[in-house]
C-alpha cells in the first residue's frame, strides 16, 4: 500500500475551497454514523462481525461497511447452504441440469416401422422402395441408398421392421443461423407395407439410437404422405457441472401435416425442426457418488465465499490479537481521491497539527 511517502498530496491548508469542504463534509459523516452506532446499542452485536479492536486503520463509515459486507456474505452463505441441504434431503435432488448446444450437423437416428394394432404383425414387411434427402425449399433430391441399412430392432419390438440411417447427416445451409434457415435437408422414406387386419391401416413408427427400444411413438395413416419434426435430446444419466456422465439419446417426433397418396405408397418425411441438441441430467439417486460430489463441492463453493470479504479487506500483518484490517490496496488506488475513508488512518498526507486544524474549522462550519 502506498503510504505517505510515496503519494505528497496537498496538505489541508493548500487545498482548494471545493476539496476543504468536501473533506469537512465526510468528516461530518463520519461523526452522524458514530453517534448513530453509540446510541443503537448494537456495538456488542456488530464486534460479532468485525471487532472494532480491527478498525484502528480505518475510519467509523469503513469500518460500517466492512460490517455490512460480512454481514451480507454470512447471510448469503446461510441461505444458499440451508436452501441447497433443504432440497437435496428433502427434495431428493440437486437441481436439473441443462444444456442447449448448437451444431453444424446431426446423424440421423434409426427408424422403427410397427405394425397396429400392437401385437400384431405386417401381412406385408414394409420395405423401401426409396429413400432420399429432400432439400427445403429447392425441392432437390439426393439419393441415400448406399448409405442406410436393415438392422434388427430392439427387443420386445421383434415385429416391427428397423433401418439405420446414422450414417446420413442433416446439415443446413452453411453459415445459416438457428431459426434462420435458408435451406435445410429432411429424410424422404416411400414403401409399401399392410398390416394383418384389413380394417386398420394405420402404422406406429418411431426413432431411437443404438439398441434402447423407441421412448415415443407417433402414428401415421398407410398409404398417406406423413410430414413432421424431429427433435433430438440426450439424457446424461449421473451427469454433473464436473462429469459428463452415461449420455442416452431420445427423439420426439411433431407431426406438421398429411396428405393421401394417390399411387398407394406410404411416405414418411421427416427432418430436424432445429439442429440444437438438448441436454438433460439426470440423477438416478441423491446418495450416488455423483450426487454427493455434486453436493460437497457446491457446498464448498457457497462457504468459499467468505473469501471474498478477505479481498476486500485483508488483514493487516502484525502483532496482537485480534489482527487489525486494512482496505484493500486496490480500493485505495480507485476511491480515495474522492472518498478519504479509503485511506487508512493516518494515510491522508495531512502534516502535524493540520488534523486538528480540520477539527476546528468543522466546529467552525457547524
């Protein structure tokens, strides 16, 4: 900290007019707020927060609000810690956790065609007979046989028939903006297929990642052209601010419209609405591993905050008990050439007896 040798500011008989009476008027403050705390009676209950044995460096508005701040970060503790132990023992969790990232390009996911009603199976297999990228608005199609294929469906799903497009990325137009498209892929799928009842034509598909069975499914007419959005989520089971956690891809499908097909083919057209990935956490139990690391190190990280008060005022080193505080070095550089309790005690560049000159001529103003 500079002391007053190394800064020569002017000495009280040198300042201007203007500087006199601004240096009077905080030391008239400084005395309402003395009186203020000695009529209070809180002086036994403030010295909880901040000793006044640690002011000696620092003058009565400082010390007040080194007393507010500490006052302010033990109250800011005491919530965030009794709010975060209240929900995770009685609530049984942390908190949800969510992420939105933005990508350039997304795989598609597989596709499960099932027959209706459930249980039942197709009197005809629907098979492909055409797939493609159709381009929005231009109409461009871009042919995608070579780069899907036939894979078995997950369990319990044994009657239903799969294919695997994670080969075949979306992409929208470069440098295209989310929500501002100029021109984006979607999947056209056309086959033909018919379910064992004659007297229902409808078919339930849905789309998954790697083996886990479909977590939605949306239903379509045979024989109609069925338009519709995709969205991707990806729920991070054991995820938290420091791990990544086992990801479990989900696709939820929107449909947008559907119209008869007059050449009696079933098509599905089917595309990303927007490519932002969601992602969820999810935590399976309050007393997982992951859960209680979560717990500790919040914890940790609310109490850390009274470190805070340490950089605002640290402690002056030196003998006795308790260790008497200064403002910090920084503060002093930025606020003491408008506020004079910035500088410690001692620390304004005023000669001898020129304390006492400013005394009397504040009797004087008074």
């Amino acid at each position: 900290m500079a002391s007053s040798g190394d800064v020569t500011p002017r000495s009280f008989s040198e300042m201007t007019a203007a500087s006199r009476k601004s240096m009077m008027l905080q030391q008239e403050e400084s005395e309402k707020l003395t009186r203020m705390v000695e009529g209070s009676r809180a002086e036994p209950y403030l010295n909880y927060l901040i000793d006044r044995r640690q002011s000696e460096l620092m003058y009565e508005p400082t010390l007040l609000w080194a007393r507010a701040c500490k006052g302010c970060l033990v109250f800011f503790v005491f919530v965030c810690v009794m709010g975060l132990l209240t929900g995770f023992l009685f609530k049984g969790e942390i908190g949800l956790l969510e992420e939105m990232n933005s990508v350039e390009e997304m795989a598609l996911p597989k596709v499960a065609l099932c027959p209706q009603p459930w249980g039942s199976r197709f009197a005809i297999e629907p098979v492909l007979e055409k797939a493609d990228l159709l381009t929005i608005p231009t109409g461009v199609h871009t042919s995608v046989a070579s780069n899907y294929s036939t894979t078995r469906c997950p369990a319990h799903a044994e009657r239903c028939r799969c294919y695997d497009f994670t080969a075949v990325s979306l992409r929208p137009k470069a440098q295209d903006r989310a929500g501002e498209y100029s021109e984006w892929q979607y999947l056209r799928l056309e086959f033909q297929a018919a379910n064992a009842a004659d007297d229902n034509e409808q078919y339930a598909f849905g789309f998954y990642a790697e083996d886990i069975l479909p977590q939605t499914w949306s239903y379509a007419t045979l024989g109609y052209i069925t338009e519709g959005d995709i969205s991707a989520e990806e729920v991070a089971h054991g995820k938290t601010e420091f791990t990544d956690g086992e990801p479990s891809s989900r696709f939820s499908f929107r449909r947008t419209g559907e119209s008869e097909n007059h050449g009696g083919r079933s098509v599905l057209l089917v595309g990303y609405d927007v490519f932002l990935l969601y992602v969820i956490a999810s935590v399976g139990s309050k007393w997982s591993m992951f859960a209680l690391v979560t717990l500790l190190i919040t914890f940790c990280a609310a109490v850390n905050n009274f470190g805070l008060f340490e950089i605002v005022f640290p402690d002056q080193q030196g003998d006795g008990e308790p260790a008497p505080l200064v403002v910090s070095p920084l503060l002093t550089v930025i606020f003491s050439p408008c506020c004079v309790f910035c500088t410690p005690k001692g620390d304004r560049g005023l000669a001898a007896g020129e304390e006492d000159a400013l005394e009397q001529a504040l009797l004087e103003a008074k």
